[in-house]
C-alpha cells in the first residue's frame, strides 16, 4: 500500500517502488484500499482516477529502475463487513466503469472482474479469525506475511486452497509500518505483462 491512496501506509509510492527494487523482485501488484471511506464530496469516480493515477506513478517509477508494477486492487466490501478482497489481472479501466464496485455484492464483483480477465483472492482470510466468502465466488486465497496480524497460517491456507481447488498468493501487506519480509510467487516463465501474469 502506498500513502498517496492507503491512509494507513507510511510509505510512499516511489519509496515503496525502489525499496522492492533493491529487495530483488522482478515485479509487484500495487493493491490499494478500494474503500468507500476514501472517497470525497460523494464522488467515486473522482477516487478512482486518483487511485489510477497513483499506479502510473508507482509504474513510471519502476519503467525507469527496472521493476514491473502491475495493477490491483484491494476492496473493503461494505456488504460483508468490511472483508478484504484483492482482485488481479485487470486494467486500470475496469474502476472506470465500476468506480463504487465497494458496495456490489460478491457475486457482481466476481461477473465483473473475470469479464474483465480478472481473478478474486480472499486477503487475509485468517484476521483475527477464519472468516471465508462464498468460496463460488473466489479463485484464490492469501498468504499473508504482515507480521502484526496473526500470523501468515500458511498449513490452513493450503489446505482450503486444495479443498476448493484455489490457487495461493502470498502478499506482503506491507504498510511500512513493520520489517518487509519476502512474500510473493516465484513462476517459471517471466511474468511481462497482466496477461501472463493470468496465465
């Protein structure tokens, strides 16, 4: 997360950007807050160009240090109690045409996403405690290597990915707010664009 968007990151997006860099990554997802509470004067639309315009940011910065930023998306869903869900693999528009996609239900977020070549992973289904969506309505669940929230549960983690046939992430939820440790996926191929990164 980034400040210009996540008002609980303390970490801006050029820093984040170079400090993945010297880190070693080849690549990161930039996953925002998608939040209602971010947004002002009752314009969503409005948010959603500022959350956009923060990517291109990060991703200017990583053109020019040799680092893939991808786009994501992390959304508080307002019908489910404020659960964390993160979308990958779609293009900035798709907020563009979904600018309050916060208050859809699971099931339309996912219609919407995978229309747009996109995929759902549940974020840290273990905070506080197990609390899973509509596992119909999911690709993926989360590792989550934030090391002040309870723990990543990597065995549990694994074991509703074989249950459900989901693929697992394992992101970093990095605020700058404790150490970065490593998360992420390591793949086989290079990952060069959304559309590998997909595949």
């Amino acid at each position: 997360h980034t400040s210009g968007i996540s008002l609980c990151s303390r970490i801006d997006y050029k820093s984040l950007t170079i400090l993945n860099k010297e880190l070693g990554y080849d690549a990161f997802i930039l996953t925002n807050h998608y939040t209602k509470d971010y947004v002002k004067d009752n314009n969503p639309l409005e948010f959603a160009k500022r959350y956009i315009e923060e990517y291109y940011k990060a991703k200017e910065v990583g053109d020019e240090i040799g680092i893939k930023v991808f786009f994501g998306v992390e959304i508080t869903l307002n019908n489910y109690g404020g659960i964390h869900l993160l979308v990958y693999g779609i293009e900035p528009e798709l907020l563009l045409e979904h600018p309050e996609i916060y208050n859809y239900t699971l099931p339309q977020i996912y219609e919407v996403a995978h229309s747009h070549n996109g995929f759902l992973v549940q974020a840290h289904p273990f905070r506080p405690v197990l609390t899973l969506l509509d596992v119909n309505y999911l690709d993926g669940v989360e590792i989550n290597c934030h090391l002040g929230h309870n723990g990543p549960f990597p065995d549990e983690v694994f074991e509703i990915a074989k249950k459900h046939n989901f693929f697992v992430t394992c992101g970093g939820d990095f605020h700058n707010d404790s150490p970065r440790i490593m998360c992420g996926i390591i793949t086989k191929d290079y990952i060069n664009d959304v559309q590998s990164l997909i595949k």
